[in-house]
C-alpha cells in the first residue's frame, strides 16, 4: 500500500476524464479501491486520507466536483 501509488493515481485522476468516469460508478470505498486496483493502483482509504491531507495543506476551498460522492461523507478527521 503505498503513499506514491496514491499520489499517482490523484494526479491521474485530475487530468483523466475517463478515470474519473469510471471512479463515478463507485458507491462505496470497497468499490473505489476495486476500481483503483484493476487500474493499477494499489494503496488503502487509509493511504489516500493521508494523501489528500498533505496536499491539502494551505487549501481553503474545494470544489464539488461529483467524482466521488460516497468520499464526501466519509470523516476524515
């Protein structure tokens, strides 16, 4: 499971309309990370939280996207 796997697979996921198509029919994390997995991805919900937090240091607006509906109720912190 691996922070750099996580990282490359948001950076992907930021430019690749298809992948985020794809990431859109995930209705929970198991399916999400199913879906990261047969991409080639291999991290945890656990791996990505600690991913998004330290790119998102300074950040004081996101944007709903819809990409990953069941990811906005999860509690991160």
């Amino acid at each position: 499971m691996s922070k750099e796997s996580a990282t490359k697979f948001l950076e992907a996921a930021t430019t690749n309309e298809s992948l985020r198509q794809k990431l859109k029919l995930a209705a929970n994390s198991e399916e999400f990370l199913k879906i990261a997995s047969e991409l080639g991805y291999d991290f945890t919900t656990e791996t990505l939280q600690v991913v998004i937090e330290k790119n998102s240091d300074g950040v004081m607006f996101r944007r709903k996207t819809g990409i990953w509906p069941w990811l906005r109720s999860v509690n991160w912190t």
